[in-house]
C-alpha cells in the first residue's frame, strides 16, 4: 500500500510518497516558488536527486508536477498513478469543529474552510492544495490531518484565556496549539521505548519554530504554543510569549499599525531579533563563540525559555518521567540539549554528556545519565508518517 503526503504552503508543496508495508518514504521532495518566476521542483528517490525547473503558476500545476514525476521513467518509482492509494493532506487548523483526523469530502471542506479565520494564510493554502490534488485524482481517497487535534484534549483552564467569555463563545478565541503530528509521534514512540503507557513527558520540538507539550498518559495536558504560533519560546524569528500591552506601545511609539507590529513579532524578533546575526542557531552559536553577545543573549533567552517550560509542566502533571528533544535543533544540537538540561537536576534531569554529542541514527536515542531518575530521550521527528498513518486508518481500516 502506498500512500502519498502532500503539506501545501502558500507558496510551496512538500510530498513523501510512504509504502506502508515498510513504513518508509520512496520519494519525497517539494517544489518551491509556486506562482512566482523560478519555480522549481527537488526530487529524491532511489535514483538519486534531481531538480526540475518548470512554471508553476498555480498549485494545480505543482501537483501535476510531482504525479509526473513520480511515474516518470527517468525519476519516477511509480509505473502508474494507480498505484497511489490514497493521499493524506497536512492541515493546520482543526478549530473546534474535529477532534481527529477526517476523511475530506465536501461538507468536511467546508467546514474546514469555515475555520480559515483561525490561521488565514496556512489554511488556505492547505485548502488550495486540496482542492487541486481533487481535480486531479477525483477517485482517490484523501484524508486531512491537523496540526491541532492532538492538543484538543488539554482541560479547559490549560486553554482558555482569561478574558470575557463573549470572546470565546463568539470567536473561539483560546489556546490551539500547533506541531501536533510531532508532538504526538515522538511522546508515541517514548511511551513505547519506556514500555509504559502510564507515564509524564514533556515534549520538546525545536526547530526555527519551536513548541513545547505536556503528554500525561498520552493525552495533551497543556502546550505553550497558542491561538496562533507566536505564544511560547522564543523562536527564529518568532518572539514567543510577551506582554499584549507592547503592540499598543510599539504602534504608539512608532505609528505603525496593528498589523505591521504583529509582522515584526512575528517575522523580525525572536533569536534573530536579538542577535541582529541570524534565525539560524548555527549562525548564532559561530558568533557567540567569537565574543558576540547580542548572540549570547539570543541563545540564553531561548534555553532560558524551553528550561522554563519544563519546569512549569512538570509542576502541571505532578512530577515528569520523560524528556524528549526532536526537531531540527532538538535533534542536532548537543548544546543547546545541554544548556537546557543543566540546572534541571533538582527535577531528576541529567544527561550523559559524552552520549549526548553521538549522533545517533536509532529511532530513539537515550543520552540519561546514570542514576538520573528522568529519562531523557532524543527521538527524530516523523509528521509524514503520521499523517500516513491516520490516512491508511481511516480509508482501510487498522
């Protein structure tokens, strides 16, 4: 059985192609610059790599495209586009509406797009994705994950907002949370690794955007991303939680308005803002390291942050068993695991850290120390195959 992921973004389309069988990607790639001058296509497969620069001026075009190539005779690991049995489509936002991954139909769309209000720009380009992989494979099943549903467990006091409750009921304005795929297959793929169901993890995703989660027997209990992903740790180039009152400052001070303040928040400040170096913690460590220390500052803040977390979900679900890092800089990044790390010994948090600078390629990779009561774990990140995963579910059956 083979099943095809497609994630659309408002300018992009990422793809793997997973046999089920195996649970392992054949192809995958993604095409960049959908509808703008220069697009092209990244292939890899067993054949190797390959780039295809072709005009795609819509995301209809992009997915023909990549169903070209993946059955054609140079590049392709397909002999026909039957062979594709369903697809599964990222979505970001579930509102209110979904608890769980949904097989997409009309109505579903819908009500989907009724919910683009909550995230305007992924969701509509997750929609456009979805309406051009219809037209193009009208028979072919296709299912919608969420970035959301895994955080819809927490318990109303974790995401609700202490304002008038005009604004929740109206508008559904409350913490959603974002990165769920990740969250839920890395806290999945713990629990297995410990053996145990019964068990507190927090889970730690970091990357240029970066979100925490707090996994109590494999529910959600509470995650520091929010109604948007903006709120928690400092990012790239996102600020992380701060003040509401400073966009009101920001606008008075500078005469911008509402929305050029929230591009800057969103787009300008994090580590990048900090340093004035880079979003790029590679960059930032190179300067650091060369006596930078708005770099310094940046990275401090960040660790300051992910540490403060931990913290706070521990105290949350009563205790923690496991720490898990994934994500670009949770699984790269020795230091920046052990800068978190340190000065969490009171938790029962220690690692190994001749362990932790291996780089591991086993699906998990524990880096505890010995004596420390908190398992600590790195675990690569595999969104795809939980997006796989729920579609095969869902149109097949267990």
């Amino acid at each position: 059985m083979k099943i095809l992921v497609l994630n659309a973004g408002s300018s992009s389309l990422k793809y793997q192609l997973i046999d089920m069988d195996t649970e392992v990607a054949i192809a995958k790639g993604g095409c960049e610059r959908i509808g703008i001058d220069g697009s092209f296509l990244k292939h890899k497969s067993p054949k190797g790599e390959v780039v295809i620069e072709k005009a795609m001026p819509t995301h209809k075009e992009a997915i023909s495209l990549v169903l070209e190539t993946l059955v054609s005779k140079e590049n392709g690991v397909l002999n026909s586009m039957d062979e594709i049995d369903a697809v599964g489509h990222r979505i970001l936002h579930s509102g209110e509406s979904f608890t769980s991954s949904i097989i997409l139909t009309d109505e579903t769309i819908a009500v989907c797009d009724s919910n683009a209000d909550l995230g305007p720009l992924h969701q509509k380009a997750n929609l456009t994705g979805i309406a051009a992989c219809r037209e193009l494979m009208p028979t072919t099943p296709m299912v919608g994950v969420f970035d959301t549903t895994f955080h819809l467990t927490m318990p109303d006091y974790a995401y609700r907002y202490a304002i008038p409750n005009e604004y929740y009921e109206k508008y559904k304005i409350r913490r959603y949370g974002f990165h769920g795929s990740s969250h839920r297959y890395v806290s999945t793929e713990a629990r297995k690794f410990l053996g145990n169901d019964d068990v507190k993890i927090v889970t730690c995703h970091l990357g240029n955007g970066s979100s925490m989660a707090a996994v109590k027997n494999g529910k959600c209990v509470d995650t520091s991303m929010g109604l948007t992903p903006l709120a928690g740790v400092p990012m790239g180039t996102r600020c992380g939680d701060i003040d509401c009152a400073v966009v009101e400052y920001i606008c008075d001070k500078t005469g911008k308005d509402v929305h050029e303040v929230l591009n800057i928040l969103n787009k300008k400040s994090g580590v990048s803002g900090l340093s004035e170096v880079s979003s790029d913690f590679r960059d930032l460590r190179k300067a650091k390291n060369a006596g930078n220390e708005k770099a310094r500052l940046a990275l401090d803040s960040f660790t300051y942050g992910v540490k403060k977390y931990i913290g706070s979900y521990a105290a949350a679900m009563g205790g923690i068993d496991a720490l898990v890092f994934t994500a670009g800089i949770g699984e790269n990044d020795a230091v920046i695991r052990e800068e978190v790390c340190t000065g969490l010994e009171f938790l029962g948090i220690e690692i190994d850290k001749e362990e932790n600078l291996i780089r591991s390629d086993a699906p998990v990779h524990e880096i505890t120390a010995k004596g420390g009561k908190v398992r600590v774990l790195v675990i690569p990140t595999n969104e795809e195959l939980v997006i796989a995963r729920d579609t095969k579910e869902l149109v097949f059956g267990k």
